[in-house]
C-alpha cells in the first residue's frame, strides 16, 4: 500500500518543475550562464538581435504612428500591427528558426486587437500588457519574499543544483534582490501606464510602452548576468557545473 507523499516531497517535485521550466525558457533566450560569453553578447542574445528588436516594436510601433494619425477606424491601426506580428511569425516557419518568440507576439497582437476591436477603444490594445506586467511583478516578487525566487529556480535547474542555493545565504539574499528589481521594472511600468490607459492618452501609452520596454529589459538582463556570473564563477568560467 502506497503512503501519501509527505509535504516536502511535493514540495520539492513543484520546485524541480518549476524550474526546469524557467531554466529552460531561460536557456531557448540565450541565456545559460553556464556558456561563456561577453555580457553585451548575452543581452544581445536574450532579446533576439535585430531579429527580436523589430518583432517587438515594430507592431506597436506602427500602431501608434496610425492611430496618432488615423485614429478612425480603429481596424486599420490594429490590423498593420496584428499583420506585422503574422509577418514575422511566418518568416521564422519558413526559415525554420524558433518560432516561439513570433508566435507569442502574434498571438498576444491579435487578442489585444480583438478586445480593442471589442470595446471600439483603442487604449484597450494595451490591456493585455498592462495585466501581464502586474502578473509577472507579482509573481517575481512574490517567491523572492517567501524564499523560492523564480530567478532562482530557473539559474538552479542551469546550474545542476536545483534547489541547494537556498541553503546559501549569499545567493538566496542574490536571488531575492534581483527579484526585487525585476518587480520594480514590471510595476513601474504598470505605474507609469495605468494612468495613461485611464485617461485614454493612446499615444502617449504607445510611446511609453515602448520606451519602458527593451530599453530598460535589456540592462537588467545585464545585471541579473553578472550577479550569476559572480555567485558561480568556477561555473561559468569552466562551463561545467561544480558546488559551491
């Protein structure tokens, strides 16, 4: 006869999930620190190059150059910008590139469109990303208070330690302020526009969107780089995994 398993196994399975699951988004970006590499190489990497670059901003891009001019009709705007994100997504399938990133941005352009087409107000466009920064800020902040840092979990499943870092204070007390700055990004942002989107400043929202968006995404990759590069420095000098 089989027992339940106890609370901490549960737990751990959870933990291991997790964090071969964020590991491993974190791995598809470019972003395993056990590979050597320059830093700008990393955060170049991690936002997809030029590639990366115009799949996210162009399609929010034209959108607010179209609205600012044409707010009427609503279609014309939503429809360059949905049609942007479908460009890119079937240019990746037929050079047979990770499609993941496109796909993404093509599925998020449409149901932001499809709800701005819904309520006939363009600042509704910006919906989807508004609850997506108050989710991730959330949650990032969230498992950095109570000790299971989603950065954590993720740089453990890379390192080959799972979830031992959280026997060591340095990198737990790591792990929780780089959690504490990825949240601020998220609820800046979300502070930043959630007045806009109330006051239907569109253009306005547009711009700061994309000015608050890999601008500022990009430095904290750097940053959250170099914090793992000096808690596993044999690691990520060796490529090989080791206990610290």
């Amino acid at each position: 006869m089989s027992t339940p398993a106890s609370e901490p196994e549960r737990e751990q399975s959870a933990s291991d999930i997790l964090g071969a699951a964020l590991g491993g988004a974190a791995r598809r970006a470019g972003l395993d620190p056990t590979e050597t590499g320059a830093t700008h190489r990393v955060v170049w990497s991690a936002i997809g190059g030029w590639r990366g670059i115009l799949e996210s901003v162009l399609p929010s891009l034209a959108f607010v150059i179209l609205f600012t001019i044409a707010p009427e009709p609503l279609l014309l705007p939503l429809g360059v910008s949905v049609g942007l994100a479908a460009v890119f997504t079937v240019v990746r399938l037929i050079q047979k590139s990770p499609p993941s990133a496109a796909i993404g941005g093509l599925v998020a352009a449409a149901a932001a469109a499809a709800l701005a087409l819904w309520t006939g107000r363009g600042e509704d466009n910006f919906v989807p990303g508004l609850i997506t920064n108050a989710a991730y800020g959330t949650a990032i902040l969230v498992s950095a208070l109570i000790g299971w840092s989603l950065i954590g979990l993720a740089v453990g499943f890379l390192m080959g330690e799972g979830t031992a870092w959280r026997d060591d204070r340095r990198k737990r007390r790591a792990f929780l302020w780089l959690g504490v700055a990825w949240a601020a990004l998220f609820y800046a942002r979300l502070a930043v526009q959630l007045p806009l989107y109330l006051a239907g400043e569109v253009t306005a929202l547009g711009t700061l969107k994309l000015i608050m968006g890999l601008p500022l995404f990009a430095p904290l990759i750097a940053v959250t780089w170099l914090v793992v590069r000096a808690l596993y420095p044999r690691t990520v000098n060796s490529g090989t995994p080791q206990e610290s």
